[in-house]
C-alpha cells in the first residue's frame, strides 16, 4: 500500500510564536519513482529588499534540494504567461517588519486555502545570521507541509581529492553551496563517520609508513590519533551509538577481524573472527545489531550479513550477485542501503528488514556508490562515475531523479559521503 504524506487538520509551528490552524487535507504520494515535484509560489514584500531575497534563495535551494518542491515566484496579472502556476500545491508569503536586525513575517497556505496552514516571525540575531533563517524557514516548511523533519540544516562529509593531490575530508552543506575542507595533516585522509550526537567526526589517514585512526571534533579542532597493538592494521571505523566505542576493522597478518575498541581506556574487544576478511561494521542505533561485510563463503565475493549481539546469531541477507558491499543501517533501524555489483556496473538497493525485500534504487551504464541515509530518512546521497570521475548525488529513498549535490571542478574526485545524523 502507498504511503500517504497527510497535511494534518492541526499543524503547531513548533518553534515559531504564533501558530495557525490548518485547512482541508491534502494527499502527497511521494513514494513513487516519478514524483513530480510539487509546484511551490513564494511572493516577498517589499520585492526588491536584498536581504530578503538572500534569505529567501537560502530558503529556495534547501526546498528544491529535497526533490519533492518546485519554486515559482508570485507573478502580477500582467506578467502571467501560459506557463504560470494558478493553482499551485502551497503559497508561501513573506513581509519584512523589520530592518535591522532583520525580522519578517511568514506565512503558508495549502492548496486553494484561506486559512494558513502555518504563520510566524522570523528574527536575525547573534546566533541567527540570514543565512539561518532561510535555513530555518526551509525546515519549517517540510515539517509543516509533508509532516516529517527538515534536513536544511545537516551536513555531508565526504572525500576529496584534486589531480595528482592527496586525499581529504570535506564538508558540505544540504544544498552543496558550501564547501568546506576538514582533515588538514600531512596524510592521505578518507573513510569519514558521523558520531551519533554529530559532535566529532572518525576517519582513517594513510601516510608513508603506517594506516592510523584520527577523531577530529566537527568544529575542526585538531584530531587526536588512536592507538593499536603492534602488528595490526586499522582499516576504518564507525561509532557505537552512545559514542565511548568505535567498531574498527584490524588488518593482522592478511586477515582483517571485527573489534570494539573503547575509546576510554583503549580496549579492544573482538567481535567477529572469522578466517576471512570482514569489514564495513557499523551500528543499528538501539546498538543491539551489526550489519557487515564478510566474503566468508567465497574469496573477494563479500556479502552483507548481520549479527545479532543479543543473542549473538548472524545471518547473510545478500544472495543475489557476487559482491554487495557498504551497507549503512536507515535512521530508524528498519532498512539497509548497499551496493551491489549487477551486470558490470555497481548499483545502490535498499533492504527492508521484515519483508526480506531488496529494492533497486539506481541504474544505468556507470557505478553509483557508497549510499548513505539522510537524518531524517527521506533521502540517500551517494557517489557516482556518470563522465569518468565520480560525484557526489541525492536522489529520493523510492528512486527516481538524481541531482548533483556539488558544483565542484570536473578535475576533482568525490566519494564515501557520510550524512550527519
């Protein structure tokens, strides 16, 4: 059965200080590949009001960005053509009040509605630059229009590497407008991790002589190094939900084991210990699961299994083709995203828990990689080589169209994004 996205009759601003009631329900089916985005007019008063249409584009581009909107600007009689949008799916209205500091006043309408479905002030302060309040307005929006939580505000770690340069660890904003570098030493730097409370950021650096672990807090303070026993090779890691442990993959004399390594007192605990090679372990957020990478059955043919720490079973939940690999657990714990190799070309699936289901996300004559979930569950952001050198894609968590998240040089390599949770 489609899932319906339902504008309830009572829709609270949270966050805002006035809240309106809301009209007539309407019905969004967002589920289907060919959605098509819905048409969005937004009108400014006064028009010409610079920091107004700044905070109005900040607000644009993070809406659009979600695949489900298309903005249109308010058009006079005069100026309508064929084309203009008479009945569009929501109306947003904003009004300066204020100058300086900033303040304006908003206001949404459904579909052909009188009554707003939401209304509130919008203030620039010390902790709220313009840019916050589009950023702000864009969450409202989602909250208030398709009844889930807004992302505008998350952020995508991802590698980066320029022509004949090093690798890095990058930063980018929902709407991809900004960029900034993260890991500054000396290494070669990839294999990011979100902690669970977003507060630091794991990823691994490669030099001349060895393979280490840095934890750098997402501010970009310096990263401390971890340390591991003689003989052993870390090869990533990602966190355990309440964020003193880190499940790491040790490379020791060809073979590569699961650990726990407390973060404390630098324990290590071995989780897995097969004689083959297991890798990409990360955590189920109630932490009561693993979802792995093992080529236990054949050599260099991995399949994604998950081991229950609970009742200490694991299971394989990958069958089809000979090599799925970086799985990444949804934000609610019920599916999987994965890459799986199918006619010469890696492809992303998502995997549903209680149906068993795998379902085909991606397709087409290049690879799309390394999937990773949204926070809030609406969206995956994954890498793929479509002219030669990979890039950095959104698309919905049903499939269908695929924007770039970057405008980055044709030059520059990106791959293994990580969403913020």
């Amino acid at each position: 059965m489609l899932r319906l996205i339902i504008l309830l009759l009572l829709i609270v601003c949270g966050w805002c200080p006035s809240a309106v009631y809301a009209g007539p329900i309407d019905y969004f089916d967002i589920t289907r590949p060919k959605f098509k985005p819905l048409p969005v007019v937004i009108s400014m008063s006064p028009a010409n009001h610079l920091n107004g249409l700044y905070v109005q584009s900040v607000f644009q581009s993070n809406l659009e960005q979600t695949l489900f909107f298309q903005i249109f600007e308010e058009k006079s009689h005069a100026e309508k053509t064929p084309n203009s949008i008479d009945s569009p799916a929501f109306r947003m209205e904003m009004q300066i009040l204020q100058e300086k500091p900033l303040k304006f006043l908003f206001t949404l309408y459904g579909r052909e509605q009188e009554t707003p479905v939401a209304s509130g002030n919008l203030s620039e302060d010390k902790k709220t630059d313009l840019r916050q309040l589009g950023l702000q307005m864009a969450n409202t929006f989602i909250k208030n229009s398709l009844g889930f939580k807004g992302i505008a505000e998350s952020q995508i770690a991802y590698t980066s590497q320029k022509k004949n340069g090093r690798k890095n660890i990058m930063l980018s904003s929902y709407d991809g407008t900004n960029q900034q570098r993260f890991s500054y030493n000396l290494g070669s730097n990839n294999h990011a991790s979100w902690a669970f409370d977003n507060q630091n950021l794991l990823y691994t650096t490669f030099t001349r002589s060895n393979v280490q672990i840095a934890i750098q807090p997402s501010k970009r303070l310096r990263a401390s190094i971890l340390s591991f026993p003689d003989g052993t090779q870390p090869q990533g890691g990602s966190w355990s939900p309440r964020g003193d442990s880190i499940l790491i993959t040790l490379m020791t004399k060809g073979n590569s084991d699961i650990y726990s390594y407390q973060l404390k007192n630098r324990k290590l605990e071995r989780i897995l210990a097969w004689k083959s090679l297991e890798t990409s372990p990360s955590w189920s957020k109630d932490a009561s699961s693993i979802v792995f990478v093992s080529d236990s059955v054949r050599f260099q043919q991995p399949q994604i299994y998950i081991h229950d720490t609970t009742k200490n079973k694991t299971r394989r939940i990958t069958f089809r083709g000979k090599y799925n690999s970086s799985p990444r657990w949804s934000p609610d714990g019920t599916q999987i995203l994965y890459e799986g190799k199918r006619k010469g070309y890696f492809q992303i699936f998502k995997y549903t828990l209680s149906t068993n289901r795998h379902l085909q996300l991606t397709f087409g004559r290049f690879n799309s990689e390394k999937p990773d979930w949204s926070p809030n569950g609406k969206q995956i952001v994954f890498s793929s080589k479509r002219n030669g050198l990979s890039k950095l894609f959104l698309t919905s968590v049903h499939g269908g169209r695929m924007i770039r998240l970057t405008t980055t040089p044709k030059s520059v390599v990106e791959t293994n994004p990580v969403w913020s949770k």
